[in-house]
C-alpha cells in the first residue's frame, strides 16, 4: 500500500514536487510518494472512464536516524545595547532536487546581504543586528527549535525575528504581529502595529511597504510562540510554488534585480528594529 500525492503546485511541466511525509502515531507509515498535474490529471481521466489504473512505482527514500547539524550565525554587534537582538535570516536546508535556489538558498543570501549592507556602510545599529542560517526547516525544523532553546531566558531579548522564506521574487511588504491561537504567538500591541507600518513606509521607493497581520515563518515560530514580534517577508509570489520542491528551483529561477529589492527590504527593516530609541514589542 502507498500513498499517491497530486504534487502541491498550481502550474507543472510534468514535473513532480516533493514535500515532509507526517504520520499520526498510531497509523501505519505507509510509503507516500507525489506525481506531476499532468499524471494526477491522466490517472483521474483514465478512472473516470472505469479504467483500472496501475501504477508501478520505484522508490528509495528511507527513513534515516537523526544525525548532526548546524545552524550558521554571524552578526553586528549592537553599539549601546548589544545584548538586545534582532534576527533575520531562513534556512539552510532545501530538498534533494533541485538547487535549493528560491527555497531558501536565496532568503539566507540576502539576509547575509542586508547585514553586509550596514558592515560595508560602517554602520553599528544600536542593538545587534544577527543572520541565522537556521538548519532543517524542510524535516522538521529541529534548526528553530534549537535556536530558540539555544536562547533559554535570552529569548526576552530578542527584539524582532524576520525570516524570509517565499523566494525572491518582487517584494510587497512584510506580515507581522502575529495571531493568537495554537501554533501562534501572542499578537502584538496595536501601537506596535502601527509603529510597524510607518516603518514600512521607508520601503515606499520600492513598493514593498506593505504591512499586513500574520505570523512569520516556519523557523522562527519558536521564538513568535515566545513573544517575539516576527515578520515575514511577503513577495507577489507568482511563481514560488510552481518552481520550490522541484528539480526546477535552480539559481537562473532568481532575477537579481528582484533580489536586491529583498536584500532592500530586509536591510531597512532590520536596521530600523536595531536602531530605533524603543523595542518595537514594548509599544503599548
Ligand atoms: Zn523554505
């Protein structure tokens, strides 16, 4: 027995999207495997003409014991407040196809960019400004979890988390504040909301100045679950999910010019958190 998956995608060229498999504890761990639209389209045509449709399938991913990995860090250290923290960054892991290019090979590029950005303009913000390239975000996220951990008590200092993980094609914006809820944190104040979209403001120039509710990402839940205000990097996402999990996220998928505007957007952001005279969670 085996599960067949119609690959999670809205545009195909026959090519199939692979993805985390999740049992529930007491149900048996059947294989799961995905196929191309086209495929999934072709099995439901045959069927619904009362073909009995086969499938011969050929797999070899297995089930391995967790082994060592690492999270990538580096920072500025904040010039009056370096114990107070703002992090950007995604993750460093990507699926077996594909290059990894838009998830998340180009989110880390352009945090570690942003954050180049201030060293090349000796710039020191206020408070410390730190990149994370966080570790198996595609398997389970162990790389967040163990950050977050990682931080125990510290976590209190931590101003801001900013992950971008959507690909980088044209930025609109951030999400932030966050909504209650199981899986989420606590939703910021409204003043901090609003000290959010005049900072979104600076990104005007670029029409990335969107400020809308929501939650962050994927690496940085733990530390949203802990309070910290989370933004996550919104872009207009036309093609992210025809191309992310599949043998065509390759590196010609990244327009530069798009990417510089994400390396833009994450710069001002993060500069701004770092820098500004009050911690934007404090607003009340
Ligand atoms: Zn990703």
């Amino acid at each position: 027995v085996a599960a067949l998956v119609r690959s999670i995608t809205p545009v195909s060229l026959r090519d199939p999207h692979t993805g985390g498999t999740n049992y529930r504890d007491a149900g048996p761990k059947i294989p799961a495997a995905a196929v191309s639209l086209e495929d999934a389209m072709s099995m439901a045509r045959l069927s619904a003409t009362g073909e009995h449709v086969r499938v011969k399938l050929n797999m070899e991913a297995q089930m391995l014991p967790d082994a060592n990995s690492a999270d990538v860090m580096g920072e500025i250290r904040g010039r009056e407040k370096p114990d107070e923290v703002v992090v950007l960054g995604g993750h460093i892991d990507s699926w077996d196809i594909g290059q990894g290019a838009q998830d998340d090979g180009a989110g880390i590029m352009a945090a570690m960019e942003a954050v180049v950005l201030m060293k090349q303009l000796n710039i020191r913000p206020r408070r410390t400004v730190r990149v994370v390239f966080w570790t198996n975000e595609e398997n389970g996220a162990a790389g967040g979890k163990a950050y977050r951990d990682w931080l125990g008590a510290d976590v209190n200092k931590h101003v801001a988390a900013i992950e971008m993980d959507e690909g980088a094609e044209r930025p609109i914006g951030f999400d932030f504040g966050g909504t209650e809820g199981p899986g989420r944190g606590p939703s910021v104040s409204e003043s901090a909301f609003r000290r959010a979209v005049e900072i979104g403001k600076l990104l005007e120039g670029i029409n990335a100045a969107a400020i809308t509710r929501g939650g962050g990402g994927t690496d940085i839940n733990p530390l949203t679950l802990a309070g910290v205000p989370s933004f996550g990097l919104r872009t207009v996402g036309l093609h992210y999910f025809d191309w992310h999990h599949s043998n065509a996220d390759t590196f010609d998928k990244v327009d530069p010019h798009d990417f510089r505007l994400n390396i833009a957007a994450l710069a001002a952001l993060s500069y701004t958190l770092a820098e500004m005279p009050e911690r934007i969670g404090d607003l009340k």
